[in-house]
C-alpha cells in the first residue's frame, strides 16, 4: 500500500512538474541548448518521463549546409533521457498529425498529413532515423530561395531510412553521405512544373528544354541513394511544351539566327528504371510543332535518354537522346536550313503534307537521324530552279555515315527563272554530305529525270545564246521535246548526260538577205564532264546532235546532219564565257555560216557535207586561230545574182581577232542566174574568197564594207547563148538564136563597190539583125570597174566585142563570107540589169559597108551592081551607142573609107529600124530615110537635106 501511495505521489509530482515545465517552455529551451537544435512546443503534457503531448511542436536544425525543421499541430514525443544525460538528442519516437512544414534545405513541404520518426538523431554533429513514415494529403513543395511553387496537391505515402550520418564533413561531401545513406519508398502524386521535376536531371542536354504543369505521380524507391528496379516518375499535362534549341547543338546550321523548335501538345513525361538504366521519355499527342511561327500539326512526338542506374549524385549527364515525331506538316520551309547545309547554295522548300522524323542526338551533335516527308505540293527551289510536283522527301544520317537525301517528284514542273524547261516529269534527286563537313567537297548527288516534255523550246534560247558565239547562228521559234537524263556530283564536279528529243521543231538559219526557216526532228545528247558547282567551267566533249530537217527539194526527203563535239572545254568569267572547241559531223544546213557572210555581196552558202571546226571563243567572239572546213557533196554558194553548185571545199580561218577569211572551191560546177528556171552553165575550177580585217564589227552586222570578195570562174561552157538573150535589148530587130560559147569571169568586190572582167568567145553563133538571119564568131570583153552595186552601175571603159567569119544564111550569103566588124567602147557605162543599159562612145571598124548595105537596103541585096557599089574596104568610124530596154541608137555615127564618107542616126526598137543616113562616095552623094525599115532615097541636094533632117529630130518636142 504504501508503494502504490508512493507510486501515485511521484506520477502526480511528475505530472504537475512535467506539465509545469512543459508549458513553460523551460524544457524546450534546455533542449534546445543541447544539441543545436531549436525545439518549440505549445500546450504539451506528459504521459511518463521522456514521453510528451505537445501542440504546435517546431524542430529547427540550424545549420548553413543543410538546415531541417518539422513544424506539426499534435505530436507524441518520447525522447531518450540517457541521451538527454548525455547532451544528445535522441528521439525514440515522433508521432506527428497535422503537419504544417517539413523543410529539408532550400525546400519545403507544406501539408496536411501525418509524421512518423523512430531512433532519429537530429543533432549538430550527425543525423539518422531508423524509420520515417510519411503520409501526406492536400501537400505542396515550395523553394524558399524564390518562393516558388514546385508541386502542389500532393498526395504522398513514403517510408524511409537515413543511417547516421555525420555532418561534420564538408559541403562538398554531404550530399553524397545522406545519399548513401539513406533507403526509401515513395508512392505519391501531385501537380506540378515540369521544368522543376525534370530539367534537374537533364542538365547534360543542353539544346533541350521541358515545361507545362500537370499530374505528377511517383512510385520511386531508393537503396542508398540508388534508385531500386521499376521506380518509376511520370508527369502527365494537357499542355506539355518540349524545347530544342540549336545553339546548343554542335552541328546545327550556322546561317542565320538560331533557331529554337517548340513542341506543345498533350503529353506525358516519364523516369523509370528498367535493367539498370534510367530511362527519361516524353510522349506528346496532338502537338504542334512551331520555330517563328506554327509547322506542323496534329503531330504524335517521342524523345527519349537514358543513364546508367547509379546513386542520385553519381548519375552522368545523358549523353544525347532520341527523338520521333509523325503528323501533318504545313510549313516544309523549316527544313530549310538542314537542306541547305547540304548545299552550295540556300534550299526554299514550299508546300504541306505528312511528316515523320527520327532523330538521335549524342553529344549535343546529330548522331543518326532520318525525316520523311510525303506532300501533294511540294515544292523545292534552289539556284534560280524551281521543281514542284508530287513528291516525297526523305533525309537520313545512319550511324557513323554521311548524310543522304532524297527527293521524288511525280508530274513534276522544273523552271528556271521564270522560264519552264521540264513538265510532266519523273525527277529524283539524291545528296549525301557529311554534316559535320563545312565545305562540299565530300558531297555527292545524282539527279535523274525521266518521261519529262519541255513545253516549248524557246525557253533553251537563253542558254544557247550564252553557249555560243555571236552572232546568233540560230533562231528558236517553236517546238516541243521530250528528255530524260542524269547528273552527278561528286567531289564538287558534275558529270552526266542530257537528252533531249523532239519533233517539228521550227528554227531560222540566217540567210545572205533573209532568214530561211525550218521544221525539223531534234535530237540532242549533251555530256557533262567536270562541270563547276558555280558554272564557271564545264566540259561538253562526247556531244552529240542529230538534226532532220525536209529537203527544200524533195519536201518529202529527210536531210540529216550530226554533229559530234569531239573537244567542248567552257569556262564562264561573270557573264563572259570562253570556250575551246573541236566539232566534226555531216551538216546538211550549211547555212547557219550567212551570219558571218556580207549579204551585201549576194554571197550565201547552203548544203551540206562533212564538217570540221577547231577554235576558241570568248566574251561572245570567236577567237583566233578558229577553222573550219567543209567537204561538200552538194555545195550552193550565191554571190551577186548567180549561184553556183557542185562538189566542192570550204574552209574558212580567223587569224587574228579582226582577220577572218574564207574560201570556197568547186572543181566543177554548174552555175545559174538565182531564180531562173532555165538550164544552168556548167564550168570548171570556180573559187570565191571573202576576207574582212574588221571582223569583230562584222560578227555583230555583216555590212558590205567590211568585206572583200573575189570570185574567178575561169571556165564556163555556154551550150545556148539564147540563154543571155535577156542581157541584150528587148527587140525583135535584134536576137540571139544559139550557138555555142565559152565564158571567162573574174569579179573584185570591196564593199559595195565593185570591178570585174568577163569575156565571152563564140564559135558559129546565129543572130537575127531586122529580118536578116547570120551567123558569125562573137569576141565580146567587158571591163568593168567603179561598179556600185546598190545601182548596179559600173564604169565599162575599154570594153570591147567583135564579130567575125559573119554571113547571111539566106541568098546571097557567100558574098559576104568572112565579114567583120570590131567595136571598141574607148568610155563606156553600163548598168547590169535585164536588159542590159548602155551609154558608151564607140570606135568602129569594119572589112567593108556591103554586109550593112545589103542588111539595111533590099535594093543592094537585089540588085548586085548596088551592092558592089556600095561595098567599101578598110571602113572606120565613130558613134554615140545607147541602149535602153526595147531600144537601140546609134547616134552621130561616122564612117570613113577610101573615097566613102557615111553619117547616120539609127534607131533600132522592135522589129523596126528608123534614122537617116548620108553617104558620099567619090563624087556621088546620096540620102536615105529609113522608114519601118524601108529606104527613102534623097538624091537632091542630099547633104543639105541630111543636115536638116538631124537638126529637125533633136529640137525639143512640145
């Protein structure tokens, strides 16, 4: 009884002094003086020694490394008095409700919920706790540094376990101490920040960034700070936004400013351990993808990384990470960039379709990758070239291995500065390039195009003309190809081939004085051999072009020419381009040479035959030495108003920059006036040259005064000399019938002014003079000199024609056997035309006067007494000669011999002679008036009366 009396007294003395003590806060300040550690309570009794029930309890470990408090509303706390005895704190057991703050460094939970601690050591010089248990509801997690909210709603149930830890230690050793001591088991949710949760641990990934706020839930085990088997952290938000930003990757595209990529959509982000790895994946659906602006939408993307499962403060930086996406791209211009690192030049990409990227970064470097892109509209420019069709896009980098892409186009439209140069084709194009590389000269790429049509061939004329020397050899006015063909570059050279194949093409080769046209089948196969990326030089050796055009002939007939460029070396300096260059072929079109020809001579080439060029050219010339030859089966040359036909040699030479010439010969020939019907001459050995020593004005405008041309026919056979009836007065008083001749012609032209020789020979010629038939040899010579050829007027002194071994073929014609007369035109001027103009003094001598007399007076060819009366030897004379169309005069003429003197003006025009003659013979005189070719003697007073008559004729007419 009186140990009960004595038990009662000590618990009642325990309880009043207990409870005094505990409310007056004397017991928690000696404990706080203890072991650093500030304790405070409110309202607390005790159940028995070193066992408490307080309210509004705080423990706050004061420390600069890692300060802890527990702030709670109830809490049962037993702590060991030996430890107490001691100057430790030791608490036994802490059973905590309504917790208010639990702060563990710069962070702190803020909640509702319930503590639990068992042997937990919470002094200055080590911490511990053999068991923690937490239950949180309605809980939130603030950074004190910046009042940030991290996370709130939690819900969290964990149990935990620190082994003592000393905190005596560094800063720098702490962290790994707690870690390594420390065990637990957390199961929870909550919402909160991505970027708080997450970016902690993806720090090693520089380029990339997480945010959105939503459900956080955790299932995470440590073992000594290691995270334990199928741990598990996941963060799921109707609004996930992942970052990449380029500048943190080493490979990016430095051109332009960096580029930042934006990935907002509905998603999950997720830590697991799985196999000894820790895997971090982000999974978004329904994102858009956006850089300055929106790219992509309706998009499903992944990115993942893992580490090796370590303890928290032995996890490595991830090394890089994967990414995959698929969805609806609206903006393929963001590939841009990418692209263009492949190239030499900026790649514009236009158009929207389906997207699918996959992606692994190790490094901040690209590591693999590929992208593929299907669209409907796809459209990609690059160098002034345009190609948009159909098409698919794919870019991969495998591991370790350059960068390839590839483009397809379907129904595809190629242009080039406005201009169309390919429909309806099938184009691929494949480049692989490494990315690290910052020159190409490790970049490859094929283009192929096949089945395309190039719509109108007037777009290739800009091309042509810059490939070509001035001046235009070729005019493109119509037509459609198909092509197809293949280039490749590969250590930053093209090389390749291109087709083109058309039909009725339409064209113009220059002419001498106008431009012929043509309808022809093309086909052309270019090959590209070293060509720059920059188009600075190329090389078309290997080419070839097969030309068919309707002979002017036979319209039915196919003329073909080919045409090989055995050497093609072009190198363009801005907008110069020079070449060397060595062509052979067959041409049938000789004509596209006229450009370089001066039309003002009428020369003009056409034909064809086996071509061969050698030469050079520069800034639009041709440079010197430039030749070129042809040996032709069917040559035409055309030089005034003749042309002239045969199998023959051209070749032609640039000597210097201003000395070009050429030369044509023709063994034999047959030649004709241009646009007569009638049979041609045939002759022998023809050459004509034309030079110029002013040939870079010539090249821009053949004018006739850059020019010299010769032309020497020295032989021409003449079967008909009816054939030159045109050149002599249109009257029937005077005609040529026939006969054989031979004619020999040589012709100057400098400019437009021109000199030249022609001799005509024949042998028994016939002719009609008035109703007279004859038949004689003609001996005809014309000087011509001063010649205008606008005018076609030269002068013709010293010319000459005769006739020879005369007679009549009607009666009587014996008697004047072997008659002649010569006519010599000391001034002369002549225009060349049909008929023939002529003013001309002449000088006249003939074997007798009885031919004239029996031609003119049928009285003489009657009565031979009068005809050997009027037959005077040696006979010379003089006269005034005019011809004009149908009309021939003589005029003034003067005939003396022996005892004759004869003065006459005769006109002859059409089959009528008309004038007045005077003749004196000895002491007879007699006067004649030809009317319609009839002789009206005057034998009264006859001088006089020719005196009159001629001074009668020349007044002026009223």
């Amino acid at each position: 009884m009186i140990v009960l009396i004595g038990a009662f007294v000590l618990s009642t003395a325990w309880w009043l002094i207990g409870t005094v003590l505990l409310n007056s806060q004397w017991m928690a300040e000696r404990l706080s003086n203890i072991d650093g550690v500030e304790i405070r309570w409110e309202h607390a009794r005790s159940q028995h020694p070193g066992r408490w029930e307080v309210e509004n309890l705080a423990l706050h470990r004061e420390d600069d490394v890692l300060p802890v408090s527990i702030e709670v509303e109830h809490a049962d706390l037993s702590l060991s008095l030996m430890e107490l005895l001691r100057g430790r704190l030791h608490i036994d057991a802490l059973e905590a409700r309504g917790i208010r703050r639990l702060r563990i460094a710069d962070i702190a939970l803020e909640a509702e919920g319930a503590l639990s601690l068992r042997d937990t050591e919470l002094g200055r010089e080590s911490l511990g706790a053999a068991q923690i248990d937490l239950d949180i509801q309605q809980g939130r997690l603030v950074r004190l540094s910046d009042a940030a909210l991290l996370a709130q709603d939690i819900q969290l149930s964990a149990r935990s376990q620190l082994e003592p830890v000393s905190t005596h230690i560094t800063d720098e050793e702490l962290v790994p101490a707690l870690l390594e001591a420390i065990s637990t088991r957390i199961d929870a949710s909550a919402r909160a920040d991505a970027w708080d949760v997450f970016m902690p641990y993806l720090e090693g990934l520089p380029w990339l960034g997480i945010a959105g706020r939503g459900e956080l839930t955790l299932a995470v085990g440590l073992d000594h700070g290691v995270p334990t088997e199928a741990s598990e952290l996941s963060l799921s938000a109707p609004s996930l936004r992942v970052e990449l930003d380029e500048r943190g990757l080493a490979n990016a595209p430095t051109d332009g400013p960096p580029t930042t990529h934006h990935a907002t959509g509905n998603g999950r982000v997720r830590l697991s351990v799985r196999d000894s790895r820790l895997d971090f994946t982000a999974e978004l659906d329904d994102v858009e993808l956006a850089d300055t602006a929106p790219y992509a939408t309706e998009t499903a993307l992944t990115l993942e990384t893992q580490v090796a499962n370590r303890r928290l403060d032995l996890l490595e930086p991830p090394e890089g990470a994967t990414l995959a996406l698929q969805g609806e791209v609206t903006r393929l211009d963001m590939l841009e960039r990418y692209l263009s690192a492949l190239a030499s030049r900026p790649v514009a990409l236009a158009g929207q379709g389906r997207l699918a990227l996959d992606l692994e970064v190790r490094e901040a470097a690209l590591y693999r990758g590929e992208a593929d892109v299907e669209a409907s509209a796809l459209e990609v420019a690059y160098a002034e070239f345009t190609a948009r069709g159909d098409g698919a896009l794919h870019i991969e980098r495998p591991r370790g291995s350059p960068a390839h892409a590839r483009l397809t186009l379907s129904d595809a439209r190629l242009t080039h500065q406005g201009r169309a140069l390919l429909t309806e084709a099938e184009i691929a194009l494949d480049a692989t390039s490494a990315i690290e590389a910052t020159t190409l000269d490790d970049a490859r790429a094929r283009l192929e195009w096949r089945g395309a049509r190039l719509p109108d061939i007037r777009a290739l004329a800009p091309y042509l003309n810059a490939a070509l020397p001035r001046p235009q050899v070729l005019t493109l006015l119509g037509g459609q190809a198909r092509s197809h063909g293949t280039l490749v570059l590969a250590e930053r050279r093209l090389d390749g081939e291109i087709a083109l194949a058309g039909e009725r093409w339409v064209t113009r080769l220059p002419g001498a004085s106008d431009a012929r046209t043509l309808t022809s089948d093309v086909a052309l196969t270019l090959k590209v051999a070293g060509a720059s990326l920059d188009g600075r030089t190329f090389d078309l050796g290997g080419s070839r072009l097969r030309w068919q055009t309707a002979s002017d002939v036979a319209p039915s007939e196919r003329l073909e020419s080919i045409l090989v460029l055995r050497e093609g070396h072009f190198e363009r300096r801005g907008d110069d381009t020079r070449a060397r260059f060595d062509v052979a072929g067959v041409v049938q079109r000789l004509g596209f040479l006229n450009a370089f020809l001066p039309a003002g001579h009428g020369v003009a080439l056409s034909g064809g035959g086996e071509l061969f060029a050698q030469g050079a050219f520069a800034q639009g010339e041709l440079q010197a030495p430039t030749r070129l030859r042809v040996n032709a089966n069917a040559l035409e040359a055309r030089f005034l108003d003749y042309v002239a036909t045969g199998r023959g040699e051209l070749s032609a030479e640039l000597t210097s920059s201003d000395d070009a010439s050429m030369s044509l010969a023709i063994p034999r020939f047959t030649l004709r006036r241009e646009s007569d019907a009638r049979a041609a001459l045939e002759g022998r050995h023809l050459t004509l040259a034309t030079e110029t020593d002013r040939f870079r004005a010539a090249r821009a405008a053949p004018l006739p005064a850059y020019f010299t041309t010769r032309v020497e026919l020295p032989i021409v056979e003449v079967p008909d000399l009816a054939l030159y009836a045109d050149y002599l007065p249109a009257t029937d008083g005077l005609r040529l019938l026939g006969g054989e001749a031979s004619l020999e012609s040589a012709w100057h032209l400098a400019g437009l002014h021109a000199e030249g020789d022609i001799t005509l020979r024949a042998f028994g010629a016939e002719l009609t003079l008035l109703d007279q038939h004859l038949r004689g040899d003609i001996d005809l010579h014309l000087a011509l000199a001063e010649g205008d050829l606008e005018t076609r007027r030269f002068r013709a002194n010293d010319s000459y024609v005769s006739l020879e071994n005369v007679f009549r073929l009607d009666g009587g014609g014996a008697q004047d056997a072997g008659w002649w007369v010569r006519l010599e035109m000391p001034e002369a001027e002549l225009t060349w035309s049909e008929p023939i103009q002529l003013d001309s003094t002449v000088r006249l001598s003939m074997r007798d006067t009885g031919l004239l007399a029996r031609l003119f007076l049928s009285r003489a060819r009657e009565s031979g007494w009068l005809g050997r009366l009027l037959e005077v030897h040696g006979v010379e004379g003089e006269a005034t000669l005019k011809v004009r169309g149908e009309r021939i005069e003589l005029q003034d003429l003067t005939l003396t011999g022996g005892s004759l003197q004869l003065l006459s003006d005769i006109t002859l025009e059409a089959s009528k002679v008309s004038g007045a003659l005077y003749a004196r013979l000895g002491a007879l005189g007699i006067g004649a008036e030809l009317i319609e070719g009839e002789a009206h003697l005057r034998l009264l007073q006859p001088r006089r009366w020719f005196d009159r008559w001629r001074q009668a004729q020349r007044q002026p007419r009223p």
